[in-house]
C-alpha cells in the first residue's frame, strides 16, 4: 500500500474503521518525509541485493553453459578418436593384418583388438 498514490488512497473503500485507520495512517506516513527516506533507502538496499543477486545468478549459469560446452566438446572428441580407431582397426582385420602389427599400430592391447 505505500507504493499506492495519495490519489488511489483515498479512493480506497472505508468499509469499516479499521480500513480508515489503516488507509489514515498510510496517508500520514507517505508524507512524512523521514520515513519516505527510510523506505527509499531500504528499497535501495533491496535492490542492490537483487542485482548483485541476479548478476551472480547470471554469471554462474555463464560458466556453467562454457564449462558444460568444453565438457562436451573433450567427451565429444574422445568418442570421435575412439570410433575413428575403432574403424581402422576393423579395417586391418579386414584386410588381415596380423593382430600384433594392429597392436603395435594402434598402441591397443590385444583384448581391445578382439573386442573390435
């Protein structure tokens, strides 16, 4: 209710006479300047909370969206280097290499090489 004008105060229904004490003291307190100034500076305060709050928020997800990217991109990567090998592994079978020169070849131990 103290963000409310003078104008849309006093438009407020007196229902009753707690409604009118309250709308009242509204009133009295928006006009008085020491605490108008007590509000301003509380709600400055607030709002410096929320914008450093906000911009903590936002800067974690930050580094969260280009930590995940470079995690993403190294498992990326890994599997690519481990499909590639495995193609040329399958590709040496193929064409008989002996399992030993693929070993020596790939640096894939023997079981590996199996696996394949």
């Amino acid at each position: 209710m103290f963000g409310l004008t003078e104008y849309e105060l006093k438009n407020l229904e007196d229902s009753d006479d707690y409604m009118k004490k309250i709308k009242d003291d509204i009133i009295k307190l928006n006009g008085d300047p020491n605490f108008y100034q007590a509000m301003t500076d509380e709600e400055d305060r607030e709002m410096i909370e929320n914008s450093i709050f906000i911009s903590g928020k936002q800067e974690g997800i930050k580094q969260g969206i280009e930590q995940g990217t470079r995690q993403g991109i190294e498992q990326g990567t890994r599997q690519g280097i481990e499909e590639n090998q495995k193609s040329i592994v399958r590709n040496m079978r193929e064409k008989n290499y002996p399992i030993e020169d693929i070993k020596e070849i790939t640096g894939l131990s023997i079981e590996e090489i199996e696996k394949i």
